[in-house]
C-alpha cells in the first residue's frame, strides 16, 4: 500500500478544523430544541425571580424585631395577616408585625427575614419566634436567580433539558438555533449488498453506511444515504454528483491506494482537491480528506472498526464546527489498566477497552479486534488512545477512557 504521504493525527485534525464553517440560522420551538446549537447569546429579559419570594412555609417579618430570640427566650409578633401564594402582596408590613405565607409567595414590602413553620408556636392572633434570623434569611430577592440582561446560555452551545428549563423561566418560547447540517453519506464496493438483500455467496451486507448515519443522527446531523457505488471511478463520481447538495460528503471503502481503489481519483475527477491521503493511525490509515465543490469530503476506509473510529476522532469534530457548537468537550473517565497493552510505536492507536467498575475503582481492560471484526465495537465503552511516540501501557498503568456516547 502506497501513500501520498501521511499525516500526523493532529496534523489531520488542523486541516479538518481549518474548513471554514458558516452554518445558517432558523428559529424552532424551545421543545424542538433538544441538543440543538444556539446560534445567539440568550440575555434575561427580566428579573428572575420578578418580586422577592419566600423559600419556605413560615411568618415573613422584619429581622429587627426578633433579634435574640430563642427557644427558651421566644419573641412576639401580631399575624397581621396572609400573603396567598400567586397573588400580588398588597399590605406593607408593620413594626411588631408578621405575615403568613407558604413557599413562593410574594415578600410583603418592608419584611426582610422569615422565619420557618417550625421555629414559631401559635399564641392567639399572634405567634412565638424561638429563632435569630439573619437579614434575608429565607428570601429569594427579585433578580437573584437571574438578572435582567445577564446571558443565561452562549452562543455555541447545545442546548441541555435543563437550558430549555430556563428559556421558558425567561419567557422564551423560541430560540434561534444553526440549521442542522446534512451528510450525504455513499458505501463502496462491488462486494456490498443492501441489508435488505440477502448476499450472495462472496459478497457481504452494508455496515458502514448505517454506522455513520446512526453516528451523524446522534450526533446533530440530517444524513442522506445515496446507496452502494460499485468500484469504478464512474459510479463513484456518480454518487457524488448525487450528494452534491450536501453539508458534507462521507464515503467509505475504496479509499486505499490499492489498484481497486477509485474514490481519491472519483474526488479528483470531479474538480475536488485531496488534503491529505492517509493518517497516521491504526485503525483508519487510508483515510482520505479533500475538498469538492467547496465542501468537505472524507474517504473513510472500508472496514468497519477502522471506519467508526475515524468517523469520531476526525469526522465528528468536522461536524460540530459545521454545526456551529462550541466548547465541546469529549466524554472521558480515568481508569486502572487490568492488562498490558502493546503497540508499535511511532502510530497512534486506538484501542477498544471494556470498563468494569470494582469498590469505586475503574478497571480498564483491552478489546483486541482486526480492523475487520465488526464485533468489537458491540460491548466496548470507549477506546484508549495510545500516542506515536509510546510503545503501549502497562497493567496498572492509569489510562484514560474516551466514552462512546
Ligand atoms: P476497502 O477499504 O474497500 O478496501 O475495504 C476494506 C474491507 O472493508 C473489505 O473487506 C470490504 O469488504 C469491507 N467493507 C468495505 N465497505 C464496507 C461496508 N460498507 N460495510 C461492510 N464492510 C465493508
Ligand atoms: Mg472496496
């Protein structure tokens, strides 16, 4: 196997994040929202809470006058009345003075303290407070939680359940968001049948096409499949004519500099221009990245095992800049090796690992496939990345897990 020369992986991934990206924007219902990008700064448009409210059932009051008070010591107040819980408080609070109400309920002007159920007797129209309060013990002041023109979400961000909470806590029913791009995603390969057919004897079922759609859909993407290319220069460039509407072109299998492999000349043919021709990795060497009618384009290799990993440490970062998300940050968990793991330096390595957890310790232990096992990814939770210049990791070394989503 030839290469035009391969490239580091951190080479690969300055190109890959160097393509200009310059996603649209469109408005969508904050229930349609769900891991969606925002495409604007969200600012409170009010105060939130919009009045001060109590954080607890009890007797709002002013502080002043219940200084010293303790279980053996109580100190009097007159009830001077009820605050119910949505309404608008009406009554300013007088010296000597409290007001009953229950969590949520507006702070009458002039209280600046309550104090809880369980700290008061009842005595008549009055009550006993049995406890010192500290000035706006209980209360949560108008703005406190949000004020008016702070940014509650970024610009960039992917909105969680708990950010759709708080637009609609802000009045936003809406929110600008970046369109989701659209993958049209191409398998190769004379060898390749549709799920749906049964293979004749020689020839196989398409994996990687179905693969990459599932990690495009959980990953913010609308992906088009254009079906299976035969392994001709042709029928490639056909499919990409095909896909040309697309954010961003995937093919896989074809992408080697074997004498049956057409997709880099396919590219080519059509105007495109190959960035690099090979990384440096294991699995996922003969990858391709290129660019065609002003769009990225990846030739991810055939085999299953090395087509998902170059799928997620180079085509999903791709996808998230063409997707407008910032801030990312690549699910981790630090584990201890229960095995060696050996590998040739001067590549880097991804390693399939399974993650058992014993007493509160994470045990790390190898997955080993051929780049051709399909079964090694079913199982797995992460991988291990083992860098170029390291000949492996030893049992008990600690390593770090890079999670599947
Ligand atoms: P290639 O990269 O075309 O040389 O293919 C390498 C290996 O991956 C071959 O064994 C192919 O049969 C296999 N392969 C290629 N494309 C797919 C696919 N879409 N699904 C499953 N296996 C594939
Ligand atoms: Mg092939």
């Amino acid at each position: 196997m030839e290469f035009l020369k391969a490239v580091s992986s951190s080479e690969a991934l300055a190109m890959i994040n160097s393509f200009r990206a310059d996603p649209e924007k469109e408005t969508v219902a904050i229930n349609d929202a769900l891991h969606r990008i925002l495409a604007e700064d969200i600012l409170s448009p009010e105060d939130i809470p919009p009045f001060p409210r109590s954080l607890v059932d009890g007797f709002a009051l002013k502080v002043k006058d219940i200084q010293g008070a303790k279980e053996t010591a109580p100190l009097f107040l007159y009830v001077q009345g009820e605050i119910r819980i949505g309404e608008a408080a009406s009554v300013e609070l007088e010296d000597g003075k409290c007001v009953y109400l229950t969590t949520g309920a507006m702070i009458p002007e002039g209280a600046d303290g309550v104090v809880m159920q369980e700290f008061v007797r009842a005595a008549g129209d009055a009550i006993e407070v049995t406890k010192t309060l500290h000035r706006g013990e209980n209360i949560c002041f108008r703005g406190e939680d949000i004020a008016k023109g702070a940014v509650i979400l970024k610009k960039g961000g992917r909105l969680s359940p708990f950010d759709i909470g708080a637009l609609s806590g802000i009045g936003r029913p809406a929110v600008p968001v970046y369109k989701l791009p659209v993958a049209g995603v191409i398998s190769t390969g004379d060898e390749i049948v549709p799920v749906e057919e049964a293979p004749p004897f020689g020839k196989i079922r398409d994996i990687n096409g179905h693969t990459i759609a599932n990690l495009l859909k959980g990953n913010g993407a609308a992906c088009t499949f254009f079906g299976i290319g035969k392994d001709s220069v042709g029928s490639i460039a056909e499919k990409l004519q095909l896909a040309r509407a697309s954010d961003l072109m995937i093919l896989s299998g074809g992408s080697s500099k074997g004498q049956r492999d057409y997709m880099a000349d396919a590219i080519t043919r059509l105007g495109g221009e190959i960035l690099f021709h090979g990384i440096n990795i294991k699995p996922g060497k003969p990858t391709i990245f290129g660019k065609l009618w002003g769009k990225p384009v990846f030739g991810l290799p055939g085999h299953p095992n090395s087509c998902a990993m170059v799928m997620m440490r180079f085509v999903l970062p791709l996808l998230r800049k063409l997707k407008g998300e910032e801030g990312y940050r690549e699910k981790k968990a630090a584990g201890i090796l229960s095995t060696n793991i050996p590998s040739t330096s001067g590549i880097e390595e991804y390693v399939k690992v399974t993650v058992r957890e014993v007493d509160g310790d994470r045990y790390v232990s190898p997955v080993f496939s051929k780049s051709s096992a399909i079964s090694s990814f079913v199982g797995a939770s992460g991988y291990v990345i083992v860098p170029e210049g390291k000949d492996g990791y030893e049992k008990d070394e600690r390593v770090e897990v890079y999670l599947f989503e």
